[in-house]
C-alpha cells in the first residue's frame, strides 16, 4: 500500500448506473462492451487501460453510478453512445487487488484499516479509482485522501 498523486486527466468512455448489486453484472458487462469500441476513441493515451470512477458519498445525479473508460487527451471527440468525465488532480491511497471481483471489498476493508493507521482521512467526495489492463485483474484501487 502506498500513497500516490495524479495529475487531473479526461476519461471517456461508459457510465453505468443500476441498483448496488447489479454493478457486479454490469460494470464487466460496460468492460466488454467498451474492449469492442476503444478504437473509436480518438485520442486514447494507453488504450489497454481502464479506469474506473465513483463517488462514494452523496453525489448529484449526473455523478451517480460508475464510469468506466480510458484516458483521453483533451479535446478529443466523444463516440456516439459514449460520455466523458474530468478528473481533478489528487491525491490517493492505493492498494492492489489481484484475485476474484467478488472479495474486493476485502481489499478496500484491508486498504482502509491501513489508510486509519497511517492518520489518513478518505474524501468521499472525490472520484475513487480502479485501474486495470482491460478491466481484469489485478485492479489497482485508488481511494481518495484529503
């Protein structure tokens, strides 16, 4: 676990919003869909990586659900179908999970006990991360600190 920056960049790619249990289904089934159109993506900085992004806490409609995309450069067009999201430049705790979707949140619970000890304090208003090669594992988690 180590605490890492980004510099703010543009996603673009898929939001997917359902009930709390249907993401397990629908967040691989985005990933799919988004693996077969990444070329139209123009602009894509490291196609073969996506990122996923939510909100933990209390957000806006137009922020809820979970994005999942790639890094694009500024100005690029946005596909048919696709949306867009900016993230700002922050700060986060990471941790890596590499094994089955379903015990990931072992990972965050192990990740968050961990960010506790070192005095650390989540921003739940800010987009957490999920970085992966295509959206298999291992997903790299970014939990965002104030």
């Amino acid at each position: 676990m180590k605490i890492e920056s980004m510099e703010a960049f543009r996603l673009i790619g898929f939001q997917v919003q359902c009930e709390g249990e249907r993401y397990a289904v629908e967040i691989p089934r985005t990933a799919s869909l988004l693996r077969q159109r990444c070329s139209e993506i123009q602009g894509a900085i490291r196609p073969e990586r996506f990122i996923g992004a939510f909100i933990v806490g209390e957000e806006p409609p137009e922020k809820d659900g979970y994005w999942i995309g790639v890094e694009a450069e500024p100005g690029s067009p946005v596909p048919e179908g696709m949306t867009d999201l900016a993230v700002p430049a922050r700060r986060y705790a990471v941790s890596r999970h590499d094994g089955d979707p379903a015990s990931i949140r072992d990972t965050y619970a192990a990740l968050h006990a961990w960010m506790e000890a070192q005095g650390l304090e989540r921003d739940l208003t800010g987009w957490h991360l999920e970085i992966s090669t295509e959206g298999e594992s291992p997903i790299e988690l970014y939990d965002t600190i104030r």
